[in-house]
C-alpha cells in the first residue's frame, strides 16, 4: 500500500531551501482536496471548508490548532459560521514546501469527520 500524503512526515526546511516551483508542488495538488484547496499566486495554500454549522467549524478549527502546534506549522486560520479558510505557506521561505501539502492532506482527514452530507 503507497502511504497517503497525510502519512507523511513535516520536513522542517532551512532558510537555503527555495519555494516549490509549479511543477514541483503539481503532484502534491493532486494528494489533496481539490474541492477545497487552491494554490495562489505560486506563494500559498488557501482551502475552505464547508460545515453545516458554527460548533463544528469551531471545533475543526480547535483540531487543525493542535496539529499545527504538534508541528510547528502554523496557517492562518479564519472561521465563520458555515465554513473555516485556511491559508498555508512556509514563512521561512515565502513560499511554498512540502510540509505545506503535508499538513493540508492531514487537514482534508480531519474535515472528513465533519463533512456536511
């Protein structure tokens, strides 16, 4: 069985490292939502969620908090009632790595519990 994105590890990456280019990061789009997720301006992730109410979307957003902190990988995280946007780029880089592919595949895990049907 080939392991998912989401099971992979976050690489942490050095100031050296360069943003992923379009053809770099093109397989990775292909392992997350792409009902959710977009890639902007080759620089950054943004996904939304949809959710069927306001305590759902708070408690994903509670839930991708403590990965983000299990990894030392933080979005910027915008919630309201009906659905959570995320943004995601690695800061060090000002740009795109895999780590940020990483944590959206495990993001797209977590909503599947809270899918709206």
């Amino acid at each position: 069985m080939v392991p998912s994105l989401a099971d992979e590890e976050c690489e942490a990456c050095t100031s050296e490292d360069e943003p992923l280019t379009e053809a770099e990061y093109a397989g990775y789009l292909t392992e997350i939502d792409d009902d959710v997720w977009e890639v902007v301006n080759d620089h950054h992730l943004e996904g939304v969620y949809p959710f069927e109410n306001f305590r759902d979307a708070l408690e994903f957003t509670y839930e991708i908090g403590e990965l983000a902190e299990k990894e030392w990988h933080h979005p910027d995280i915008h919630l309201q009632w009906g659905e959570v946007r995320v943004e995601m780029w690695t800061h060090k880089i000002d740009g795109l790595h895999k780590t940020d592919f990483v944590m959206a595949a495990r993001m797209d895990r977590i909503h599947e519990a809270y899918a709206p049907d």
